[in-house]
C-alpha cells in the first residue's frame, strides 16, 4: 500500500496576510530566516553570544551542537517564543518584534517543550489552530484529514492529545505547523521518539516541501540525519556559531560527525574514572 503524502500547497493570502510564495520570490529577495546579534543571558550569565545567520530561502538548514550549546535558545528568539537581550530576527523580510503578525503568519514552528491545548482531540487541535489562523474552515478540514492520515494518526480519532504516546505527540504537533502552508518550517528535534516508519514519512514530507518552495531549518542532535535531508549546516556551541555554510564546505571534505569533533571536542572519558564498572 503506498503511503499517504501532504500536497504542498501554495498559502492562500489569508492564510498569509498576502505574502509572496517562496517559488515566485525575485532573485535576490530576503533570506527566509535572518537573525543579526542575537543575545540572552539567564540569572546574569550570557548563553547566546551575538549570533548570526542568513539562512536563503529553498534552503534545507541543519543546526547542530552540544546539550548546552544555545541551539533551542536561539531559534526560540529567532521565532518570537523568547524576546532577546540584544539583536533582531526577519523571517522573509518580516521583523519579528516590530512585525510578529506577518512574521509568523509565514512560519511554522515545532518547539522544543512548548505546551499545547491538549485535551482536545488531534483533529480538535488541527482545527483550533488552523480557524486561529484564519483559515477557511472547509480547507481546514480537507488539510486536517490528510495530515491525519500523512502522520499515521487517523486512527487515533476521539483520543485526546494528552493521551498520545511521546511520538504521537511530536507528530501532531508537526502537522499543526504545516497546516497553514507556511514557506518557512522551524523544527527543534522534529524526529525525536518517532518510530521509524513515521519517521520516514516525515522526512518524504519535508522533502516535498522544500522541493515546493519552502524552507526547513531544522535543529538535531543526530548528524546523519543532518547529512541526509541538509543542504545547509551550522555548528553551535557555548552560544556561539563556529562554522556555517553549505554541507560540503562545512564538512570540508570529512564527515560532519569528525568536523563536528574537531571543532566542539570529543570529550574524553579519563581512564580508570569508572573502574567500578568492570568485572
């Protein structure tokens, strides 16, 4: 039986407050993700170090790091769930602070630990946040169903969110963020305690979006995954960026594991430290 997939859709103007699809967007137009300086301390200790990154639009973005490295941090000030200290994020030429309605309206966004209106059904959600959207209610039903359908959650109907296991839960909240058709996704994780099966699904519907016109920026811990679905990658650790770029020039010419190494540290474990453990 083949497996069911999302059509990419192009966002109507109400659903985008008639922005430009990314597929007809001038040579030379903004980037889709744009942040310049950004800064955040918590208790009086700097995590975030002035980063910046220009992420181009069609662009199927990695970031990796470390736990600790500022990855979550930083996209949460890029995508206006985390007002920062210092600097600015543009998401297709959109400010986020000065601009959040447009900004967001074309984003979506899957957040690390953000909580959701869970004692409503998978659909119940969908529609919640499609109708808040202004979206028109018949076309928030027909993308509802298939993206039921695309995370293998059709079946769970009249079961509320709250109830999902850890992966059911990341994919409905995935699908919240693709039903409006935004031209740029933000994923932290987005691949985490998902089965295999629905994880390929996953990955054969970011593709088609980019293939469509959007842009995926996308944070992970896993660098073949990165190295399989990215175009694009940038290192973070200790709040700071330490290389970006292409895939190709960021690897230079090794695996982005050994690069990734070579840039953050391998972190050794010192010999004779857990003798304890051996028979």
């Amino acid at each position: 039986m083949s497996q069911p997939t999302v059509p990419v859709h192009e966002p109507s103007a109400a659903a985008t407050g008639g922005t430009i699809p990314a597929s007809a967007a001038p040579p030379g137009a903004e980037p889709a993700l744009h942040v310049d300086g950004l800064r955040k301390s918590f208790d009086g200790t700097e995590v975030v170090h002035g980063i910046s990154l220009s992420i181009p639009r069609g662009a199927f973005y990695g970031i990796v790091g470390p736990n600790g490295a500022g990855k979550t941090t930083t996209l949460s000030m890029a995508t206006g769930l985390l007002r920062p200290d210092g600097g600015s994020s543009h998401v297709l030429g959109a400010d986020m602070w000065s601009e959040p309605e447009r900004a967001k309206a074309q984003m979506g966004v899957l957040a690390d630990g953000l909580r959701t209106f869970d004692r409503l059904t998978g659909r119940e959600l969908l529609t919640y946040v499609g109708l808040i959207r202004g979206m028109d209610p018949a076309v928030v039903d027909e993308r509802s169903t298939s993206l039921l359908e695309a995370m293998d959650l059709a079946g769970e109907d009249g079961k509320l969110v709250v109830d999902y296991s850890a992966g059911m839960t990341k994919k409905i909240l995935l699908a919240c963020a693709l039903i409006h058709a935004p031209r740029l996704l933000v994923l932290d994780e987005p691949l985490e305690a998902v089965d295999p099966v629905s994880g390929q699904r996953i990955r054969q519907i970011l593709r088609a979006f980019v293939a469509g016109g959007g842009t995926v920026v996308l944070s992970s811990h896993v660098m073949e995954l990165v190295e399989e679905l990215c175009s694009h990658v940038a290192i973070i650790a200790r709040g700071e960026i330490l290389a970006d770029g292409t895939l190709e020039e960021v690897r230079a010419g090794g695996s982005l594991v050994q690069r990734f190494m070579d840039l953050v540290g391998a972190g050794e474990v010192e010999e004779g430290s857990l003798s304890w453990l051996q028979s």
